[in-house]
C-alpha cells in the first residue's frame, strides 16, 4: 500500500506500507533504511514492564508532568491536553501537516496514537513529558509559546530494553514573537527498537527555539528536524548528541534555513560510536535569497573507536544571499593517542582516560544544555553507555567531568557527581 | 628512588632514535640533557614514560630497580615518575582543577582531602605567578606557550613525584617567566628531595636551575658528561665541536 500524507484511516493495526526511503535528494545515497513495510500495532492497555519502568524511573529522580504509554496517558497540568487524532481542531491538524517530507515521519505522523497540546500562558513554564513503550507508540508534541513567554519543554523517551518496539516523536513548535522555546530529548530506548523523531517550527519576530537531542537508544534512530528561522531577527539551535555501541545506526538530519532577515541558525552535532555502530550526521543549512544579514553555523564532530564503527558527517550549505555569514565545519577522528597518553602519563589508567575524553567531548555539547536537570539525566546516560551499560535507565550515581559554562567556580565540576 | 637506563636502544616507526645510552638519576640529583634538534632528546623522555609509538629494541630502563619493558605509562607514574610535556595536548570541557585532583587521586590511590588540596593549588598558583581564572578554564585550552608550561610545572607542584623529567621547561617563556618557573622548580625539588631530569637546547634555564651532571646527546647516544662548565663550552662553541667528536 502506498503512503497518503494524513491518512490515518489507511494505517488501521497490522496495515503495511511501502514507499522511498529518503525524500532529500541531497541525501538519497546516504541513508540508513528503515523496515521497507512498517506496522503500527499496539496493545491497548499498559504493559506491566512498562508500568515497572516508570516506576524505576521516579525512584531515579525522574518525574513526568506529562506521561504517555499505550494504555495510560496522563497530564498533571491545566495547559496541557493530550488528545486521540480525532479530537484535533483545524490549526492542529494543519499543524502536522507541516515539516520535512520523509518517510519515517510521515509514518508516525500518519499513524499518531496521542497528541500532546501545550498552551502555556504564564511567562516562564517548564513541562516534562516521559513516554514508554513495550511495543508501538507514535505521539506528536505541539507547542505553543506565546508572546514575550519562556517555555521549556523536556521529552524523555525509554522502551522496554530486549522487546521488539518502535517508538515515534513528533514535534512542532510555534513560537510567538520575543518567545523563548527550549526543548529537550533524551532518547534512552531499548537496543530493539525503532525510533524516529523529527520536528518543525514556526518561528515569529525575535524568538528563539532551542532543540537538544539525546540519541542513545534504539537499533536504527531516525531523525529529521526541518527548523526555519522564519521571524525576522529570530534564531534556531540545535544541540545534537549521539552515542552508539554495538551494532545501533543512527540516521540524524538537521535541515536549518534562514527564512528572513537578521536571523541565525545554528545545527552543532556530535558522535561517537563504537563496535559496529554507524552514524550519518547530515546538516543542510539554506540561506535563501532576500534575507540580509542571516547567520549561519553548522558544526559536526565525531569519534569513531573502533575499525568496524563509522560516521559520515555531510555538511551542506546552500548560499543565495550576499549579505550573510556562513560557517560549516566537520572531523572525525578516532580517539586521540596523544590525548590517551597525556592522561596517562598523569597516573589515570587508560580505561579511566578513555572515559575523561569521551566525556569531556560531549560536554562541550552537554554545556548548552541550559535545562541542568536534562544535562544531568544526559550526561548519566552517556557516562553508562562510555561504561558499556546498555540500561534504558540513567545511573544516578554516575562519574561526570565536564566544565559548565553556565555555572562559574570550582565546585561546577562536582555538581554531577554524587 | 632512581631511574637507570642501560644501553638503551629504541626507534620510532622502525627508524633507530636512541642508540645505545646509559644514565642513572637518583632523586635529589639534578640532571641537564643538552643537545641540537633531532638528538632523541624528547625520544628518551617519552621512552621512559612508555610512550606506545616507542618500540625499545634491546636495553632497559629501570625505576626503583623494576623493569619498566611492559609497564604502562600510568604504573611508571604511579612509581613517581613525572613528566612535563614540551607540547602539551589541549582537552576540552576537562577542567585543569578536576583533572589535577584525578590524577593525584590515581597516583596516591586515595581520596583527597579537597580544601587541602585547592589551598596547595593556589598557593603553588601564587608562586607561579598564575591568573585564579586558571581554575575555571579547561586543559590547556586556549593557553599561550608560557602558560602551558606554567600549567605544567602546576601539576608538577601538586603531584611532588620522586623524579621528573622536564621537556624544555624554557621554550616559549620570556625572561620573567623563566625566572619564575626556573626558580619553582627548584624550590619543589630541593623540599621534595626530587630528582629532576631538564631537557633543553639552551644553557639560559641551568643558570637558574644549576644542574650537577650535564650530559649532551647527540644522534641518540650521550657523547660528552659534565658539570656546568660543560654548559659554559656549549655556550660559547655551541654543538658543532661535540658532533665532531660523535662521527
């Protein structure tokens, strides 16, 4: 059957499709496929993994405002609805409508089970949304800043860690003039699942949206962020994290445009992989004509640590515009020898070495973070996977090392250390 | 505490750079290895940390008496060895004080006490004349060649091994600078009884830091022994007569 953008009524349980993987054209040679025919099937109630995940999940300090799983949905705030595909007005609908043209997340678009709808009204409001899933979820987060306001919105996404599961985010996010979005994604799923994520925006005059992403789970991550700097003097970033061990692939696109004057965008990416893990960082950054003064950045960097893992990092741009200042940048290296043999030569064991590298590497990253209870759950959940722990639950007691630019003096470097 | 070398041999991607060279250090002593560019200067000081790009072909290099063939660089440390690095390598996002205090951690192999432990820093960091913003910046990062080399004789402060070898403590330091390291140096040997290795091609830092033995290498093997006198005649010749006397 082939795709219909916004069919639901042709992806009902155990409905297949078949179409072309990866709509970009820039990109077409360089993809990691997804399941050629892929189901939306879903049991209707909680499974008790799930429950027991969640409930391991508070005792580790991390709680939901907002909480969806197959069978349980759940939201502790006024503001905040989570609605069926059915119960959608007009503007959202048309909402997600909007975005990049692809397969995975026209996939999850067409096959929603929950829609979360954030209408903040205060100035400054924090959500924090867990999803879990023990087979197949797909959920979309619309969200709303308004005039002038502050919102933050932190996505933590876990699956149960040996069961076959696929688990789908899409966000779409519209702020409002002299608006500030910030949102969060930690992606910590099982090594057996699917995940796909993407998001898009609508940006109004001198606001800000800020995307950081975790990558850490599933067997392939499939992720397509379409953000425009569409508000004149507005400014999109995007913080990218990824790390990948055995054989995990991770298929991540930042498509970045500068939609009108004075704006910035800026895509910065990071990978490390290891055993016979693969990454593909694709940042496309376009700059179109007739908008003066745009500012754009696109950053990638990886670590690749052993001789069967690999990352392509392929950034582009795409320049009509005179007026403007462009910068794309990208390495990947293997772990530095002479990084390794410094620290050693200060008495740390090479394991120990290894790990302050790998750390001090994402923490470059990790420092934009501005949201610290994210930065913690991350930097928790990477210390693990630099440890070999495969856990779809974060390490409270994790080791971290890294300087936070945000928080000045000596004792920054401990606060992450239990 | 000594470190002995006996007819040591090494190369370096298959090429021979140290060709058969004898030296013991005890600690309290203080050594200069002198000597033109490309003499395996720095080789030999690398040889000794166990640097994985140095093959030792036939020789040994002793600390305390223990065969060093086979160690790690972190167990040869953790033995009292030091190292200050010529170019040292700059990591981001580790912090200078929260790297310090791992390290003292795995080479005592016990907890620190962390008040102890940041008053000795700033202290050592007085003396040396350092910036307090050191403290929050990241290794090395964005560091001028001076600072790298105070940053380095910093740890070497804090870390008080029983002997250290100095890879050029004197490159990319002014007169000032040099005066200030040169005499810290000296200070923390002479309190910690510390064996020092100094590595250099000038004889300007070993008239601050007067040494008792002066060897000068060239092409891999140590061709002549001395005291300061030797430095004078170096200074005053320069190598040319000393190559000579190598073919």
């Amino acid at each position: 059957m082939l795709y219909e953008p916004g069919k639901r009524q042709a992806y009902e349980e155990g409905s297949k499709i078949s179409v072309r993987q990866e709509s970009s054209e820039l990109y077409k040679k360089h993809y990691f496929p997804l399941p050629a025919e892929m189901e939306h099937i879903k049991p209707k109630r909680m499974l008790k993994q799930e429950q027991e995940m969640l409930d391991r999940l508070k005792q580790a300090g991390i709680d939901f405002d907002v909480f969806v799983s197959n069978g349980l949905s759940i939201s502790s705030l006024p503001y905040v609805d989570i609605k069926i595909p059915g119960e959608l007005n007009e503007q959202e609908k048309s909402a997600l409508q909007a975005g990049i043209d692809d397969y995975g997340t026209r996939f999850l678009l067409a096959n929603l089970d929950k829609i979360i709808v954030i209408k903040a009204k205060s100035p400054a409001s924090r959500i924090r949304i867990g999803a879990i899933t023990g087979s197949r979820l797909n959920i979309a987060v619309i969200t709303t800043a308004p005039e002038g306001s502050q919102i933050t919105v932190t996505e933590y996404f876990g699956t149960i860690g040996e069961i076959d599961s696929q688990l789908g985010i899409a966000n779409i996010i519209h702020a409002e003039r002299n608006a500030r979005a910030s949102l969060y994604q930690i992606h910590n799923e099982g090594k057996n699942s699917i995940v796909l994520s993407s998001a898009s925006d609508a940006m109004g005059e001198n606001s800000t949206l800020s995307l950081n992403s975790m990558y850490g789970g599933g067997s392939i991550t499939h992720a397509r962020n379409f953000l425009v700097a569409s508000g004149p003097a507005s400014t999109v970033e995007i913080n990218d994290l990824a790390f990948g061990s055995g054989m995990q692939k991770f298929d991540i696109l930042d498509h970045v445009e500068n939609g009108s004057y004075n704006t910035k965008v800026e895509s910065r990416s990071k990978a490390v992989v290891s055993d016979f893990s693969a990454c593909i960082l694709k940042a496309f950054a376009r700059i179109p004509h007739g908008v003066p003064n745009a500012r754009s950045y696109v950053y990638q960097r990886g670590i690749s640590m052993s001789k069967d893992a690999h990352i392509d990092a392929l950034p582009d741009m795409s320049i009509d515009e005179s007026a403007v200042r462009a910068t794309h940048s990208s390495a990947v290296s293997p772990i530095d020898a002479d990084e390794i043999f410094y620290l050693m030569a200060r008495g740390i064991e090479r394991g120990k070495a290894r790990k302050i590298i790998l750390n001090s590497f994402f923490g470059e990253i990790l420092a934009r973070f501005g949201d610290l209870e994210m930065q913690r759950i991350a930097s928790s959940i990477l210390d693990n996977r630099i440890e070999g722990i495969f856990s779809a639950l974060p390490n409270p007691n994790a080791e971290f090392m890294h300087v936070d630019a945000a928080v000045e003096g000596i004792e920054s470097h401990y606060k992450y250390r239990k | 505490m000594m470190v002995e070398i006996k007819d040591l041999h090494a190369s370096v991607n298959g090429k021979e750079i140290i060709k058969g060279l004898n030296l013991s250090v005890r600690s309290g002593e203080i050594h200069a290895i002198m000597g033109p560019n490309g003499s395996g200067k720095t080789t030999l000081a690398n040889a000794i940390m166990g640097h994985p790009k140095i093959t030792i072909e036939s020789g040994q290099i002793l600390i305390d008496g223990k065969d060093a063939n086979g160690m790690k660089t972190d167990e040869r440390v953790k033995l009292g060895i030091f190292m200050q690095f010529q170019n040292p390598v700059e990591i981001d996002g580790v912090g200078l004080i929260q790297f310090l205090r791992t390290s003292k951690e795995s080479i005592t192999g016990s907890k620190i006490n962390f008040k102890e432990f940041m008053d000795d820093i700033k202290e050592s960091m007085k003396k040396l004349e350092m910036s307090d913003d050191f403290i929050k910046r990241s290794l090395n990062v964005g560091f001028s060649g001076g600072e790298k080399k105070k940053s380095e004789i910093l740890q070497l402060m804090v870390l008080k091994p029983s002997i250290a070898i100095l890879d050029e403590p004197d490159s990319g330091l002014d007169v000032d600078a040099l005066k200030v390291v040169a005499n810290n140096i000296q200070e923390i040997a002479k309190q910690n009884n510390m064996g020092v290795i100094i590595i250099t091609h000038y004889s300007r830092i070993l008239s601050y830091i007067r040494p008792d033995s002066v060897h000068v290498m060239i092409d891999g093997r140590i061709v002549a022994n001395g005291d300061y006198e030797l430095v004078k005649k170096i200074e005053k010749n320069g190598y040319e007569s000393l190559q000579e006397k190598s073919k």
